[in-house]
C-alpha cells in the first residue's frame, strides 16, 4: 500500500486544456439550440485528446453549484466524454432545471480528468479517515447498491476527512453514522482546469 496514486497519465497541454473547455462550452451553446450534446470527429482532435479518459465537468453560476456529471471509468475518448459530460451537466443533472440561454454567459466551467481509482484497505473507519488526503483525494463509496463520489474539490468545502466522509455516506444513500466491514472505498487524484 503505496502512497503515490495513478494520477492522469501525463498533465495535458495548455492548448489541449483550452480546447477542451472551448468543446464543453460549444456542447452546451449546442444544446441549446438542438437539445443533445455536440457530435464530434474526433480524428479532428489531438491525439491527447482521443485517448480515453473519465472525466467530469462542473457548471457554477455566481460561484453556485449548477451542475456537475461525470463518470469514474473511461469509456469514450477524453473530447467526447467531455462534450458528453458538459451538455449533461446543463441540461440532464436531476438537482437542477435545464440550463437556459440567459444563463450561458454567466457559467464557469470546471473540467476534472480522473486517474485511475484506486482500492483502499483499512480496518476500521477510523483507518478509514486517518488515510484520507484532505485537498487531494477524491473518494468512491460501495456498500451493496449504494455507491456515491465525491470529486477532490469537495474538500474546499468540507475540509475535515470525518465530515468528508460522513458527507459521502449521504450522497451514497447511507446514513452518515453507518458503518459495514462490507464498505468499499476506492481513491482516485484528478488534473483540474
């Protein structure tokens, strides 16, 4: 049990980054218009960027919360799953209405590309927390049917690894006070733009 994790392969290029967040503003303008997200040719697109990767992408409006989806294992190349993820984060999160047209200039866009998640192996929930890295994990909780995330931006909001934690139980659909020896939780690093 090493404390260096899978991080992204390699950090991307700064014009790869800025492409990146052109494509998940351009997939949501396109949503708005059509209502699914933009197709893409991915040949069209550096060789970087068709490499598959899971990502997330967060919407904020007035440093709100305004939508955020994603998915933790990589299915699609790195620019798709990103034009995927950015018109879903608009229009398909169940937490909020669809995004509207005024609200298109207000939104900041927030791209994670996920490392490959890790198994964590603890003996207690106290282990547990005691292994987590506050600011640098983001964590994936499975009990049975329950399973929840949390990406490593969380923790600018909480910061404590218990609260973290309890909070993560929440959003699994546990009650924050559970514990089961069956608990599975796996930790993966993110590169965020």
């Amino acid at each position: 049990m090493g404390l260096e994790l899978s991080r992204p392969s390699t950090m991307l290029k700064n014009e790869n980054r800025l492409l990146l967040r052109d494509l998940a503003y351009q997939s949501i303008r396109h949503g708005l218009e059509t209502g699914q997200a933009l197709e893409i040719d991915i040949a069209q697109y550096p060789a970087e960027l068709q490499t598959k990767k899971a990502t997330f992408v967060t919407l904020h409006r007035n440093k709100e919360l305004r939508g955020c989806i994603g998915i933790l294992k990589p299915v699609r190349p790195l620019a798709e799953d990103v034009a995927y993820n950015a018109w879903a984060a608009a229009f398909s999160d169940s937490r909020f209405m669809p995004l509207s047209a005024d609200e298109l200039d207000d939104i900041d866009i927030h791209i994670s590309v996920l490392g490959t998640p890790e198994e964590m192996d603890f003996t207690s929930e106290d282990d547990l927390v005691k292994q987590i890295r506050p600011g640098i994990d983001g964590l994936i909780m499975e009990e049975g049917f329950n399973k929840g995330t949390f990406l490593p931006s969380v923790w600018e909001s909480l910061t404590d690894s218990r609260e973290f934690l309890r909070h993560l139980k929440l959003k699994a659909g546990l009650p924050a006070d559970y514990w089961s020896d069956n608990i599975k939780v796996k930790r993966y690093t993110v590169e965020e733009f």
